[in-house]
C-alpha cells in the first residue's frame, strides 16, 4: 500500500515527475473514455476534484477541508493507473495490491504517443488564464493637467479626486513627475471599466480653468492611436437621414394649429389640425405612448414615454428621429432652445453611477451628464435659462449652476446660499432670482443675480414672512413676489405684491397690499397687466391692475361674486378666461381687458382642464377620464366665448396644443401688420364666408386640385420646352429664335406697302 501523503522531501524532490504523471494519467482516461471503456477514477471525477482544489463554486472552509483527501485520491488513483497500464493483462488479474514501499514506474513506453491537447484537456481553466491586458480597461489618461511642484501637488489631487470621482470609485491614482513637477498627465484607475467609460464621456473637454481644459482617454485606446496612419484620408461619408420638414405644419395656407389628443384611456394618440368646421386628422396611431406625450417647446418634436425610455417624433409624417434609454422614464423636460432633454427615472439610481437624472443631446441622442435625485416631488429639479446655455437646482443651504455644453458646475463651484427656499430664471435674461427665509434678526430677502458674473443687481428685504412665490412676467420685464406676511399686533395673513420693474435703473420695486386670501394670480403674457382671485367662496373677486410708467400700480376694474379658481390668459394677452375647475362644475368668463368687459359667460360641466392655442383665437376646455370618469370630450371656444365644437371622445384623456416657435418678424413690423390689417380683411372674410358651408368647402378644394394640376403641367411642359432648345437651334441653323428680341444685329428692314381702299369723291359735293 502507498503512504497516504508524501513527506516534505518527497514533495520538493519529486513534484514535478508526479505532476507530469496526473497529467498523464488524465490523458489515458480521456483516451479510455472516447473508446467507451470506462477507467477508474475518469476525466469527469478528476476535473470535480480540481475544481475543488482551486475553490471553484466552495467557500474557503470546504476547500481546507476536502484538500488533503483530494490530493491523496488523485495521486493514489493516479499512480495505480499507471503501474496497471504498464503490466500484462495476467499479471494484473493476480497481483491485487502493491508492497509497502514499492515506487511504480511514471516513465512512458517508447511508443507512447502524446495526442491530446492542453486546450482539450484544460480547457475550462484555460478560459480563465489571465491577460496581458487585464485590468487596464478600468484606466484613464487625463491630459492638460497642470503641472505643479511638491507644495500644490496635494491641493492638485484633492481637486482632480473630486472631479473624476462622481463618475466611480477611484482604486489608484499616479501623477508622474520630472524635474521636480508633474508632467501633465496622469493615470486614474476605476473599480469598473463602465465607470472609466463614463468619466470618459463626460469629462473629456472639461474646463479646468481658462489655460487648462483636460482631454480625457481610455488607456486601452493608445494601440487605436498609435496605429493611426501618417497619411490623411477622407471621413467616410455619412448617409442623410431626411425627416421631411420638421416645421412644416408652420407652412399651411388657411394658417392653422395642430393639436394632440390621447383618448381610450391612452390606447390611441392622435395629432389633428384645428378647423372652425371640424378638426382634421393628421396622424393616428395605436398604442403611441404608454403615458402621456409632450410637445417641446418650439413644436418641433413630439415626446412620448415608453418603459425602456422616451421617443422623439418629427417631420410631416411624425417619423422616429431620437430615442433615448431610460429605463422606468416617468419624466421629462426640454431645454428653451430644444437643444437637451431632461429624463427622470426612480428606478435606475447608483451610488456610483448616478442615473435617477439624465440630460441629453436631442441632437446626438448622447448622454451628456447623469444626477442623483433624493426628491422628484417638485419637477423639474433643473431649471433652464431663457436661452438654454446655463440650468440650475436648488438643494439645502446650495445653489448650483451649470454652463452647457461642457455640464459642468459655473465657476467650478456652487453658490452656498443658507436656507434658500427657492429660485427662478428671468424669461428674457440670464438673471436668476431666489429667496432666503427669516433666520432670528436677519430679515427674509429677495435676491436678483446677473450671471454669468453673478453680480446681484437687487436685494430686497422682507420682514415677518410666512412664504414667498416668484412670478415672472412673459418678457422677463417685470417680476412679482407675492409675499405671505403676518404684521406684528394680527393674527391674519396679509399679502403684499412686490412689483419689481426690471427695465428700469436700479430696478424699483412697487407694492400692493391685500388682506383678502389670495387664490390666483397671473401676469399678462405680452403686456404690463396682472390679475388677481381672492376672496373666500362663495365671494370671490377678481382685480385687475396696470403697471404704468410712472411709478404707480392702478386698480382699473374688480368684479366680485365668479366662480373661478384659475386663470388663463391668452397668449397674445388682452383676452383672458376665468375657469372653475373641477369642484365649481366648470364655470367659464371671458373677458377682454381692454376696457374689462365680460365677453360671454358659458359653462362646461366638470371641466378639468382649459388649453389656449398658441396664437390666442380658440380655447379649449376638457373633461379628462384621468380626473372624471363620465363626459369625457373638449369642446373648441373662440377667444369670445362662442362655442364651435364639442368633440366626445371615447375615454378623452389629454389634449395639448402644438407650440408655435417666436416669430421671426419684428415689433416695427408686427405693427405694420397690424395698422394695415384692414387692407387684407375682405380676403380673410370672404375665406370665412366660403368654408362656412360645405358646398363652398368642396368648391375650393376643387379649385385647388384643379390649380395644382395646372401648375404641375406648366412645370412639366416648361421643362421640355428646355430639354428641346438644343434640336430647336439644329433646325434653324443655331439661330436662337427662343427670344423677340434675339439676333437683332442680322434682321434686315424692309418697307412693304398694301392697297387697303380707294373712295372717289365728286367735286360738286364739295361745293
């Protein structure tokens, strides 16, 4: 019998002639088992064992527990193999056990031939050998860092710490040196190499500072680079992708609007063109969106939500132009400019990869930064300025402002506001406004910051406030703070409005004081007008005032007793429709604020919603299914009250209007347009008069069809008329005879005289 484990010396001495038997031995059971006989101690039962050996799919305790049987099965199967292999057939049958001390013999025969592969036989733990160039995908190289000595190398690193670790956990960092100051460049290594990608997207061409702006590269991509070609060659040409034009709902002839609709409870979406007669389909589909849909804020593109993310729809048949992955998406929001979207998912959200927030490139369909969100309950968390190049959000003691395109913070760092409460962009400058709360004797106060210097143009103080809202007018030329207060020696709440004239040196500042509760308020979108619900039901009043010029805020009307609770003004201002949603049964006034006349006065049962189209001609009121399960429909007003559709919709949910995108004409020239309105007026009346029956509506839909025909033939003609000038010129010798007026130098004059009449007159007549 064999010792059951060899001694130390044994071990040092004769591991490798052992090992290379084991090996061996492995190959004659392979062998044995492609013939079908079936050995002692097989391929199977051996790797098992190894397996083990190595710790594959055992915990630590198991394996010291199994090692040593292990390893005395293996050897002892092993070394019997062998010795059984090299006896005749009879001598194995009589011989049953070895003597204690015999050593078989682990040589190979002479013609023993070696046919089975490492990569047959190993070929699990093959798999798993290591690399050359594991672990180097989690590296970076960061280019353009700046080049310090000992003393700021410190503050170096803690900058650079900060900046590359939101994208992951950093495990190494090397910042090589010559001459006594850093080379500049450095090596970070990630835990992943997803976040080395990450840190990748987002902070190549970050801006350092005004000399140093970092270039950011994968350390696995220098082979590409290094096999780069000396020689120039071409970009490969891109195909166009052509999605018709993405504005051409501008380009209709009768001028009108498009809106969309989600009905049967969001099983199919709709996009129709406003007609006074009836809406006109655009687009149907089923299914379109999961949720909801949202237009962004040119018209451009239609958004809709799906579980995976969100889909861009444009061009005249609404094709898919981007799509951006977002898995779980329940929000958005689009920049100003149309530039970047703004996705919100509560599903997707790491410590070390923020994905909870996401903002993209419409453009690209690139993400361009990631955020964590601890709080979704007020959306959208960033705000974007008027014209999209900075957005900002609001967290406790903190205000952070970022610059786009780069997304990153202004200035490298946020604005450390304590206790800010909230904050809102000017619509017509980069100017930021936000309030501070009372905090013991230091008074509340409201701030007005010019970015991106961050020079504060106002402060004013407030004193015992309960709370403050922000109101920017439409141009950004006033802005209102409504302030809840509670003077000392009352109980009750007064209301002041802080009138902030924004136009104006050193920007005064009115006030108008009321002591009723205030319902809503609301500023005219194009003017210097604000309204204003208060009162308590069923006394409510609304108030309209007008910020003059000269310093001084008029009361011109009040009208007590409506039942209203929001306002919406038209889009063009002047009009404006006093609403009771929802638990006043829908309550409609209309009113023109030009001398503060009630238009009319109508009523849509239970309606939930009011929408104005974007040019301030029609309205509409809706009964969604999402908020009132019966009479579900939207009805289509003109800005005057008077009914013109009611569209009943099986499970209407949504209705949202198409928006317009700023026009491209001039105050000088709106006004032309205006005080020469009267000279188009009999067009657009007689255009009025003939699609009020449908007679007359199918007479000029014929007219139409008719004049598009010819036009198409005239071009068709005029284009062969062209192709023919060659043969034209062949037949007449090269004389062009296409023009009167052509070869005048080889016309020739000639005078010819004709008989026209002859009348004989006799003289006697004359006398």
């Amino acid at each position: 019998m064999y010792r059951s484990r060899p001694t130390r010396a044994e071990c040092s001495e004769g591991c490798a002639p052992r090992m290379a038997a084991v090996v061996r031995t492995l190959r004659c059971c392979l062998r044995a088992t492609e013939s079908g006989q079936e050995p002692s101690g097989g391929k199977s039962t051996f790797l098992k064992k190894m397996r083990i050996i190595h710790g594959k799919e055992f915990d630590r305790k198991a394996v010291l527990g199994f090692r040593d049987t292990i390893f005395k099965n293996i050897v002892v199967k092993a070394s019997r193999g062998v010795f059984m292999r090299d006896r005749d057939p009879e001598d194995m049958e009589a011989e049953v056990e070895f003597e204690e001390g015999e050593e078989p013999s682990f040589s190979d025969p002479e013609d023993y031939v070696d046919d089975i592969s490492d990569q047959e036989l190993l070929e699990d733990v093959l798999r798993e050998r290591p690399q050359e160039a594991d672990g180097i995908d989690s590296v970076i190289v960061v280019d353009n860092v700046p080049q310090v000595g000992p003393e700021r190398l410190e503050k170096l690193k803690n900058v650079i710490h900060k900046i590359f670790s939101k994208f992951g956990k950093i495990t190494n960092e090397y910042y090589p040196e010559a001459d006594g100051k850093t080379k500049g460049y450095i090596f970070l290594e990630y835990a992943a190499p997803t976040h080395a990608v990450e840190a990748v997207k987002n902070a190549d061409g970050y801006k350092l500072d005004k000399q140093h702006t970092f270039r950011v590269n994968l350390f696995t991509d220098f082979d590409k680079y290094m096999t780069i070609s000396d020689e120039w060659e071409a970009p490969e040409k891109q195909p166009f992708k052509d999605f018709g034009n993405l504005r051409h709902w501008l380009e209709d002839p009768d001028c009108r609007d498009q809106y969309s609709i989600i009905f049967e409870a969001g099983e199919r979406t709709g996009i129709f063109s406003n007609d006074a007669k009836e809406p006109i389909v655009v687009e149907e589909r089923a299914r379109w969106t999961e949720t909801y849909v949202r237009w962004s804020p040119k018209g451009t593109y239609l958004a809709t939500f799906h579980q995976r993310g969100i889909a861009l729809w444009g061009g005249e048949k609404f094709k898919q132009i981007q799509r951006f992955s977002h898995q779980g998406v329940q929000l958005i929001d689009f920049s100003p400019c149309e530039r970047y979207v703004v996705t919100f998912s509560p599903l997707m959200d790491t410590k070390d990869d923020p994905q909870a927030i996401i903002i993209w490139d419409v453009l690209t369909g690139q993400k361009k930064r990631g955020f964590h969100c601890e709080n979704s309950a007020h959306w959208p968390i960033f705000k974007w300025s008027h014209d999209g190049k900075f957005f900002a959000r609001m967290t406790q003691d903190t205000l952070s402002i970022y610059e786009t395109p780069s997304m990153g913070l202004l200035d490298k760092k946020s604005l450390k506001i304590s206790g800010i409460k909230d904050f809102s962009w000017s619509p017509g400058d980069n100017i930021i406004a936000f309030w501070v709360p009372e905090d013991k004797d230091i008074p509340a106060r409201v701030t007005l910051m010019q970015l991106p210097s961050r020079h504060e143009i106002r402060v004013r103080n407030l004193f015992n406030v309960v709370d403050c809202k922000l109101h920017w007018q439409k141009n950004g030329d006033y802005l209102c703070v409504k302030v809840d207060r509670t003077p000392k020696g009352t109980q009750g709440v007064v209301t002041n409005f802080e009138i902030f004239r924004m136009r104006e040196k050193q920007v005064p500042v009115d006030v108008v004081e009321m002591k009723e509760s205030i319902i809503a308020f609301a500023w005219e979108p194009n003017g210097n007008k604000f309204a204003v619900l208060h009162g308590e039901s069923p006394r409510i009043n609304v108030s309209f005032y007008h910020v003059k010029n000269n310093g001084k805020i008029e009361l011109i009307k009040m009208f007590d007793k409506q039942q209203a609770n929001s306002i919406f003004w038209s889009p063009q201002g002047q009009f404006l429709v006093l609403a009771g949603l929802r638990s006043m049964n829908g309550a409609l006034a209309f009113v023109d604020t030009s001398d503060c006349t009630m238009m009319n006065i109508a009523e849509h049962y239970m309606a939930s919603d009011v929408e104005w189209d974007p040019t301030g001609r029609y309205v509409v009121t809706s009964v969604s299914w999402w908020s009132h399960k019966v009479d579900n429909a939207f009805w289509v007003w003109t800005f005057q009250g008077r009914l013109l559709q009611k569209n009943i919709k099986d499970r209407f949910c949504q209705l949202l209007w198409r928006p317009r995108p700023p026009s491209l004409l001039s105050q000088e020239q709106i006004k032309l347009i205006k005080k020469d309105l009267k000279k188009y007026s009999k067009i657009f009346e007689q255009k009025d008069r003939l699609s009020q029956s449908k007679a007359s509506k199918e007479l000029v839909d014929r007219r139409r069809t008719m004049m598009e025909e010819y036009r198409k033939y005239r071009e068709a003609a005029m284009q062969m008329y062209q192709e023919q000038r060659p043969l034209r010129l062949e037949l007449r010798g090269g004389v062009d005879t296409d023009e009167l007026d052509s070869n005048v130098d080889d016309w020739e004059e000639e005078t010819i005289e004709f008989f026209i009449n002859e009348e004989i007159v006799p003289f006697g007549d004359l006398a």
